[in-house]
C-alpha cells in the first residue's frame, strides 16, 4: 500500500525518497537541529540516506515541502505508532508519538504548526487514534512553544530519561491532545474563537 500525500495551504507532507539525502544532509548536518530533538547532526549525504532507509521508513513519516517546491525536503515530522513509542503501551494501537523538526532557514514562518495540524488530523480522522503524544527534552524552548501553540496539554515528566544516539540521560517533558481536545479546537478555529484553555 502506498502510503498518501498530505496537503496543506503552504506544504506537502509526502514519503521520504533516497533523492532527498542531500535534502536533508543540508538541514540535519545544522548542530542547532538534532542535539536538541536527541540525536547527532549528520556528517554525510551517504549518513542522510541511511536515516532515509532506516529511520524515516515508518507507515507514518513524511518528508515536510513546500507546496511551490514539492521536490525538496525541508523537514520531517511523524507518528509514531504501536511499538514506537515509550510514552504509552506498546500494544496500544488507539496512540501515536508526533515528532517533527524544520531546517533552520524555515523556523519562525509557523511550518511545523501547520504541518502538525494536518498531521493530527490525519491521525484523528483517517488512523482513528484516540491520543497523539509529543514530547520535547528540558531546555529546548523551541520544540516547547511549538507544542504549545498546537494546542498539545502537559501530561508528566520523566527524568533521566536516556538519549541513545547521544550517551546521556535528559528530562523529558511529555504532552498529550486527546481526540475531544483536538474538536473543540477545530470547532474553535471555525469560528475563529479562542478555547477557554488558550
């Protein structure tokens, strides 16, 4: 099964391609990119590739583009499903885990909200999951406003937490939107209120 293409009014979310490693090298070779989600800026095309092949090959992950430019990879963002996760029960098919990252020329223009919302919606609508996670390690301010402003809520958080690909232990934070949180903000920004919790 192919897995589909989702649109939004700025970007196309799509499968990841080996014709993106230099793409990506671009972006993720940035030491303000990965340490901070918890893994290391890459060193080579051939490095990108890898994660390509063996990383980014989820049912779930998608090359973030612009919709002018759908040919070049300018993030990534994800669900993690059953099994993916720690931050619920393995077996547990009504989660997922959101993870995302943007290449830095891109940050501030609101392209991970965006792409998020239609991620969530993907996930609420089409995968039925009753509660998407996100999560972000203590002191990455970006990743935490981001969360936020998509509307995820505080659930808990988990110290020494280990980071593998970079031998250490950090705190995590994890948050959580519930399916209902997830329609009363839809029905929010249809009629262009605010939430009580906003």
């Amino acid at each position: 099964m192919t897995k589909q293409q989702l649109t939004t009014q700025r970007l196309i979310l799509r499968p990841w391609r080996d014709s993106d490693a230099a793409a990506l090298y671009e972006y993720a070779k940035n030491p303000n990119i990965g340490p901070a989600a918890g893994w290391p800026a890459h060193q080579s095309v051939e490095e990108s590739l890898d994660v390509i092949r063996n990383v980014f090959n989820g049912p779930e992950d998608y090359a973030i583009t612009l919709a002018e430019d759908p040919d070049t990879a300018i993030g990534a963002i994800s669900l993690k499903l059953a099994g993916g996760s720690d931050l619920f029960p393995a077996n547990d098919t009504t989660q997922a885990e959101m993870g995302f990252w943007i290449g830095e020329p891109f940050w501030g223009n609101g392209y991970v909200p965006e792409a998020a919302c239609e991620l969530l919606r993907h996930g609420f609508e089409d995968l039925d999951l009753a509660a998407t996670w996100c999560a972000y390690y203590e002191g990455n301010v970006k990743s935490a406003r981001a969360q936020q402003k998509i509307g995820f809520e505080p659930v808990h958080v988990i110290p020494d937490t280990p980071v593998p690909l970079l031998h250490e232990t950090r705190t995590t934070h994890a948050n959580r939107m519930m399916r209902a949180r997830w329609q009363e903000l839809q029905a929010c920004r249809r009629t262009g209120g605010k939430t009580k919790r906003q």
